[in-house]
C-alpha cells in the first residue's frame, strides 16, 4: 500500500472541498447582492457537488478504517446510503430552482452583470483546478471519477453563468438570468438521477452497472475445466468494491485448489470484483451450462 499516494489524495480532498466551499459562500453572497437568479442556481449545484466530494472523500477514508467484529464488511455499505441522500436532496434543490425560474420569466429585474460575470470566472478557475487534482487518478477510483466529473461540470456550468452575463451587458436581456438557471438546473436533474438510479440499484444489491454478467459466465465456461455454472450471485460492499459467489461443475479430476486460485484470480483481473467466493462441485460427465443466476 502506498501510503504516500494516500496521503496525497486525502490532501486533494480537503483542498478542493475546502475551495468549493468558499466559493459556495462568495456566490451566494454575490447572488443576493447582485439578484442573480444564475448565481444562486450555480450555487445550488456547487452544494450538491461539494457533498459529492464529501462522500468520495468518506468511501476512500472507510477503505482504511476499522469496523467493529460484527461488521464483516466494515462500514462500507453507508458510501451507498450517503449517495442516495445525496441525490435526494439535489432533486429537493431542483425543485426549488426551477420554481424560482418560472416566477422571475418576464420580469426584467436589473441585474449586476459585471459582478455575475467576475464570480462567475472565479468558479471556472475554481472548479477546473479541482478537476485537474483528481485528473491522473480517475481511472483507478470510481469514486475519483465521479469527484473528477462533478468539478468539471461545474466549470461548465459557470461557463454558462459567464455567457449570461455576457448577453445582458450586451443585449440587456434580463430574461436570460431564469433561461439559465433552467439549464442548471435542467443539468443537475439530469447528472442527479444518474446518481439516484445507480445508488438505488446499489442499495437494492443489484450488479453494479461496470460488470457485464454475461461476459463473466462466459469467462468462465471458457475454461477447459468448468463444466457448469449455478447459484451466480454478485452484489455491492460499497461504491468503489463488489462480492461475487458462484458454485462451479468441474471435472473430477481437475477437482482441486488451484483450479479454484485461478479461477478467483481471473474474475478479480477481468472484472474488478475484489471479494470472490468460488465453491467447487465435481462432475463425472460434460453436461450443458446450467446457470440459476
């Protein structure tokens, strides 16, 4: 274990949920200031994101912490439950935006631009920087990449508050702020409900969305050994590990551990599952594939 590289994404963590958090404040502030519709909404979707970090941030702390006896997967489970709150309160926040939205369509209120447009580069800067920390390691951590993909939606997103700005400096267009703060929010259903979907597929123990059960039993019956498949099941211990068991038919005289070793080994390496069972079962004769999965 590399305790360095730990280390420094503990660090990124903390810095980005840190800075997104200052920026929440400055926006909301400005917001008001400013009666910027825009900038409320932006920071609306940045709060939502900002949890997101934190819950990132919390599956990767309870990879190493320890559990007491009677939790034989830790704490690992509640990286699932903190995403479906999360995405529960995001729909609440959408409810609230778009109501807002529709009122304030035909009013032309006056709007500090100017100042919606500064704030509004500050969350570009802000939010790509976030981004960039988490750049190198999306690829090995579910969790990273969500955080990765959520800070780069963000930046964005404030592009969109910037082109807003723009327009009512240039057309006066006032009608443009509520425009806007339908598109984030119509933006934040959209990535919300991906988020629901998912975490209450995961709740429910349903097979992750990255592993095809199909190319799995195939994976398997490729192998000169195996004879039948039954009894599949692969679940969720958190957002970032998932558990397989399955009973296998071999032959008799391939009965033995090492089979077992290598056929673990081929799961893991394929599939990403960390945590597999494999219960072998001798067979005397070919037969066809049998799965009850």
């Amino acid at each position: 274990m590399d305790h360095s590289h730990d280390h420094s994404i503990n660090k990124k963590f903390i810095i980005g949920i840190f800075l997104n958090s200052i920026f929440i404040i400055t926006e909301i502030f400005y917001g008001l200031q400013s009666q910027s519709l825009a900038l409320i909404a932006d920071a609306a979707h940045n709060a939502g994101d900002v949890f997101g970090l934190l819950i990132a941030w919390f599956g990767y702390w309870l990879t190493y912490k320890k559990a007491p006896q009677k939790f034989t997967y830790g704490y690992k489970n509640a990286t699932i439950i903190a995403a479906f709150i999360n995405a529960i309160l995001l729909f609440l926040a959408v409810g609230g935006i778009i109501w807002e939205a529709i009122q304030r369509l035909g009013i032309d209120q006056p709007i500090a631009s100017t100042t919606v447009i500064i704030v509004a580069f500050i969350g570009v800067i802000i939010n790509g920087m976030t981004a960039f920390f988490f750049f190198h390691d999306r690829h090995t951590d579910i969790n990273i990449q969500g955080a990765f993909l959520h800070m780069l939606l963000d930046a964005l997103v404030s592009l969109g508050v910037i082109f807003a700005g723009l327009f009512i400096l240039w057309k006066s267009w006032f009608w443009i702020d509520p425009i806007i703060s339908l598109v984030i929010a119509a933006i934040i259903l959209i990535s919300s409900w991906g988020l629901f979907k998912e975490s209450l597929n995961l709740m429910l123990l349903a097979v992750p969305t990255s592993i095809d059960m199909e190319k799995l039993k195939l994976n398997l019956m490729e192998n000169a050994e195996v004879i039948a498949i039954h009894d599949l099941h692969i679940w969720p211990i958190s957002t970032r590990e998932t558990a397989l068991s399955v009973h296998i038919n071999v032959d008799f005289d391939h009965y033995h551990d090492s089979l077992t070793e290598k056929l673990s080994e081929i799961i893991k390496r394929n599939h990403d599952i960390s945590h597999v069972t494999i219960q072998l079962e001798s067979s005397k004769r070919k037969s066809n594939c049998e799965t009850n999965c």
